[in-house]
C-alpha cells in the first residue's frame, strides 16, 4: 500500500515546482516583450529598412502577450487547483493520524488493563496465603520447626506461582523469619522493619486489606525489579484476628512487564517507529519495549487531566495514553499505558 503522507509530500512538491516555473516563464516572458519594445524602437528609428523588424517585433509582442495570458490563467487555475488537493491531502493526514492516536490509546488501555489484571491476582494471592495455616503457625508457634515447616509451604508455592520472586513470613518486630527460597536468598535474621510495605502491612484494619507498592529494585532479591504485596498475618487466620506480623510477597515484575509492552498488537513497520511503556503515578519508566531508562527515566507525559487520549509533539510524534482502570478490589496506583510512535 502506498504511504499516503509520500503522496501529500509529492502533492506539495509538485505545487513548489508548479509555482517555480510559472514564475520562471513570466520572468522569461518579461524579457521578451522588453526585447519586442526595443525591436520597435530601433526599427522605428531605422525608418523604412526597419518596417519588415517592426513586424517581427509586433509578432513577437504579440505572442509574449499570450503567454502572459496563459500563465496567469495556469497560475490561477493550476495554483488553485493544487491548493484545493494539499489541502484535502493534509487533512487526510490530518484523519489518519487522529485514527492512529486513538486506536494506540486504546492499545495502551488495553495493556494497562492487562497490568492491571495480573496484579488484581497478586493482592488476592497475598491474602489468601496470609490465612493458610502453616504460615499462621510460623509466627504463632515462634518455633524452628514451625518456620521449616513454613519455608517448606512457601517453597510449594513458588514452585506453582512462577510469577513471584519470594514470599516472606515477617514477625512483629520486622524479622523474616520465613522464605520460600532460602537457598537462593539468604534473607532470614534480617530486619526490614523500616521498609514501607511493612509498616503499612502491620497496619492494615482487616485481613480483607492489603498493601500495593510501586516497583522497586530490591538488594536482598539479587537486585531483581519486583512490585511488593503485603498483608497482615492474624492470629488463628481470622479476618480480625491480632496482628502476628506480616506475609510479603514479590512479584518477579520484569520479565511480566516486558511480556505485556513487548506484545502490544503493532504491525512490523509501526514497531520500527513505535515504543510501548507503563509509567508509575510519578511518570517514571517502569517498563519499556525498548528495556530504556527502566526505573530511571521520568516520561513527561502530558495528560491535561484525562484519563486516555493521545498528543502530538514538535517533532511529530503521536502519544498515546491510558491511566489505569483497575480491576475488582485493586484500585490501581496512578499509573499509566504509553505508546510514543514517529511518523512514517
């Protein structure tokens, strides 16, 4: 199919070279009837010898006049007609891009949606697990063997939940004391209890609630980007139950992440010109098609208040977005779907 803006392009190129030779004529034809009047003037001055130049010069006045009268009319009707089709040709173009503007945001819609989905999960998988009895065990017992026995039950669940990087069992006083992969993270013994998610978790009113944190670059996990889930853990399981600690659980949310802005529905040519992110209620880069500026980049994405809509910038380039919809009872965190995409 053709490029309908290389036909816009060669639209307006045709009037540039359309309205350049036009011009040139009418130079070219200015000379020539200055020529004419001074033919009839040495012929006027050279008397009879010089009637059979007046002619020709009569002739050649005549014809100058004619291509005056022929290039403005081609002026006119030529200019005018091209103005008309530049015209029709930039407001086509004018359309596509606004169609394309939209179907990306609606892409990004689609893509945060998806984020959104998968996180919905994560909020009711922390909280179901708070409750399971080995978990509860672990810091009610206070014992190695309940702990064992916990790490044993988290290990479990890893092993069917491929999505998360470690669940830890967390006492009050901020200690982990359990976690799934013990070999591959040494973290019990450490003390977390200034860390946020924490203190929001042994917060929390109900075993209905829960904590949703932005992603982090977390040390203890190798340095691994994960987006963290916690929740109180109560005694006996119960909704209301006392406060024993706390259940953390880290999303593995880099190699999701990348799955879901890297499958974004483009066709090859528009991948070429194209990046697909989610940013976080700060505008940082959380994920990117192109793996740039992850968790150091601040997008400056231009909103004016609306939820989903797309902008063009200086240099052409269409924006599009979409902030987070939420899912169920995950409210989202102010984050947003973006697809920058150049112009062909």
């Amino acid at each position: 199919m053709s490029n309908p803006q290389a036909i816009v392009d060669l639209t307006h190129e045709v009037k540039r070279l359309a309205t350049s030779k036009i011009s040139d004529i009418n130079d070219i034809n200015r000379e020539t009837t200055f020529l004419a009047l001074n033919a009839l003037i040495e012929a006027a001055r050279a008397g009879n010898a010089g009637k059979g130049f007046a002619v020709v010069a009569n002739q050649v006045k005549h014809v100058s006049k004619r291509i005056s009268e022929i290039t403005t009319d081609l002026n006119k009707d030529l200019a005018g007609s091209l103005a008309t089709l530049t015209q029709l040709g930039d407001s086509m173009i004018e359309r596509l891009r606004s169609h394309d503007g939209q179907r990306c945001a609606d892409l990004a819609l689609n893509m945060i949606d998806v984020i959104d989905r998968n996180l919905y999960e994560r909020s009711c998988d922390v909280r179901w697990w708070a409750t399971d009895s080995s978990v509860v065990a672990c810091l009610a017992a206070g014992d190695t063997v309940s702990a064992e026995h916990a790490c044993e039950r988290l290990s479990v669940i890893l092993n069917s939940y491929t999505v998360y990087r470690d669940l830890w069992i967390v006492d009050a006083r901020g200690v982990v004391v359990a976690n799934g992969r013990p070999g591959l993270y040494p973290v019990r013994g450490q003390n977390v209890s200034g860390a946020e998610w924490f203190k929001a978790a042994m917060k929390t009113k109900s075993g209905a609630e829960y904590v949703a944190s932005d992603v982090e670059t977390l040390g203890a996990l190798r340095h691994a980007q994960v987006a963290t889930y916690s929740t109180a853990i109560r005694e006996g399981g119960h909704a209301n139950g006392r406060v024993l600690g706390a259940l953390v659980i880290f999303f593995d949310w880099a190699p999701q992440a990348s799955a879901v802005v890297k499958g974004v529905r483009l066709s090859a040519e528009e991948w070429a010109r194209s990046r697909c992110m989610i940013v976080d209620s700060s505008f940082r880069v959380i994920a990117a098609s192109d793996e740039k500026g992850l968790l150091s980049e601040r997008f400056r994405l231009q909103t004016d208040g609306r939820q989903t809509g797309f902008y063009r910038t200086t240099d052409g380039t269409i924006v599009s977005f979409a902030a987070t919809p939420g899912y169920e009872t995950y409210r989202g965190l102010g984050w947003y779907g973006v697809i920058c995409q150049r112009p062909a």
